[in-house]
C-alpha cells in the first residue's frame, strides 16, 4: 500500500456516532505510517456509487471501502482482474466477507489490522452476469432480506433484527418448484429456499473456511411441512442446518435455477432485486484482489 483512497459511508452508524473528523484523524494515524499517500472521502448514495466505479482506473494502488455488504460487493465487482487491492472495513449489518476473513468489526481494531494486512486473490461469481462476493439466496433468504430492512428501522441491536427477519420470512416463504442444473447434471425439489455461495460454508457460523477452492454450493432447503419448515428456518439461523436431513447442499462450478415463474426476489450479498429467471451462476475463480489479515506462523493456512 503507496498510495491509498479510502471511501467510508458517511451515514454508517459508526461514522455518526465518531463523527467525520474523529473518523479522519483515526484513518490518518492508522494508514498514514510508511510514506503512504491517503485519499479519504466520507461520502453516500449516488456519490458513493459513483467514486467506488471511478476507483479502478484511479492512480491509486489501494481502495479501501467501509459500508455494509451491499457497498463491499459493489467495490469487489468494480476492482475485480484488475491491478487495484481492496481492503473493507466492516460498517453494516452482517459484514458477511469481512467476519468471513477475521476482520474486527471494531473500526479502530479494523484499520490496525489493515495496516499490517497482506493480499490475497479470492474467488468471486456471478448470478446473471452480475459478480457478488458471498451469496444469493431465493424464497426463505430473499423474504428474510426484505423483512430486515424494515427491521433496520426499529433501532434494535444485529441480533433482534436477524431474528425478528427469520421469523416474518419463515411466514412469507412459502413452496415453490425448482428445478436446478449443476454442472449439466438436472435435479427437482419442492423447496420454500435455495442460497448458492461462493466457496463452501465449511466453517463455524456460516463461515467459509476457503475463499479461493473454486466452487459454488448450493443449498436447498425442502419443503417437508409446518413443522419441518420451522424447524429447518431455525436450524439456518442458529447455524446447525448441517445436520438437518431437510437441507440437501450440493457444489459446483456453474448452477442455473428455474422456477415457475418469470421473475424472483433475490437477495444478493445483502441486496435484494428482482430477477429474470432462470437464474445462472458461474464461478469466477482468484478474480479479486483482497487485503487480509496477517497471520500468525502457527495460524495455519
């Protein structure tokens, strides 16, 4: 890292509550080390969009966002097989990437870390064309998006509105018919949700364990009854879904789903759109340079 912008979120509630020149002068002490050059923004809405856009054919080496998931994917697609190195500070709701690479969610710990942190290529894919960092998710998991944006609007704390979501989306997900393609090979289920994320959830709290193996997962959660549903939507929440024998997870490099319809709500690292079906997933495979934190000699690979 030489030369360094940093686009923060000025509506983050982290940034309201510091305020920006506490935020500027904390940015400056933790990066400004080395002779580094630092360019930072604190910015929003439209204006934000468009600086993360401009950012890969800047003269900057290093692009470092703070945002939530939605803001992360849209810096990972905008400096995707590029010569530019992101770094993201954790400002949203569930910081999927960020809790995914050990980043705090602390944002002094965060930029303490970022200073010593180190590059890496990572996987990305595609749903539709359109690259995402994590996942993408139909029925239970788009229901669940659009429940918790409202709840965002109560000023409760991560974990009630997580829960508050599952619970308003596990009433509105209802089953549908999806047929799914992997890798050429066809299968049927009668689901009420289907998530596809990139790499495989092969860690502790839907964590990835590997962010470059080069594979897609899918998991399909099978409609079995009130009971089962229920059972199945709080196995997904409290991270046992593993054992559960109504949740098939399949893997591999290009999944395409179709349901009986010709548009779905899908919710994307965080974001939720409506989308042509079918929906076509592909891996992208090392196209993100991202920075990490250091670890230790002892820390494994």
């Amino acid at each position: 890292m030489r030369r360094i912008l940093v686009l923060l979120n000025v509506d983050a509630g982290t940034v309201l509550d510091r305020g920006a020149d506490a935020i500027r002068d904390l940015v400056r002490r933790e990066l400004g080390q080395n002779g580094r050059e630092i360019e930072l923004r604190l910015i929003s809405g439209r204006e934000l969009v468009e600086a993360i856009g401009a950012a890969r054919h800047g003269a900057h080496d290093t692009v470092i966002v703070g945002g939530g998931d939605g803001t992360v994917s849209l810096a990972a697609s905008a400096l995707a097989r590029c010569d530019k190195t992101l770094g993201i500070l954790p400002l949203g709701t569930l910081n999927l990437l960020a809790r995914d690479i050990g980043m705090p969610l602390d944002l002094q710990q965060a930029l303490a870390v970022l200073d010593e942190a180190e590059p890496h290529r990572i996987d990305l894919a595609t749903m539709n064309g359109r690259l995402f960092h994590t996942i993408s998710g139909i029925g239970f998991f788009s229901q669940m998006a659009r429940a918790r944006e409202a709840a965002r609007h109560w000023k409760l704390g991560r974990f009630f509105v997580v829960g508050i979501a599952a619970f308003y989306a596990l009433r509105r997900a209802g089953r549908f018919g999806l047929d799914i393609r992997i890798d050429g090979r066809a299968e049927s289920y009668q689901a009420f949700a289907a998530l596809v994320t990139v790499n495989r959830f092969s860690g502790p709290g839907w964590r990835r364990a590997r962010l470059d193996a080069g594979v897609l997962e899918i998991h399909i959660a099978e409609e079995r009854g009130a009971l089962a549903k229920l059972k199945a939507g709080a196995d997904m929440v409290t991270d046992t879904w593993r054992g559960n024998p109504g949740i098939v997870s399949l893997t591999g490099r290009h999944i395409e789903l179709r349901r009986q319809r010709s548009r779905s709500w899908v919710s994307t690292d965080g974001e939720l759109s409506r989308e042509r079906i079918p929906l076509r997933y592909g891996i992208e495979p090392s196209a993100l340079t991202l920075l990490m934190p250091r670890r230790s000699d002892d820390a494994g690979a």
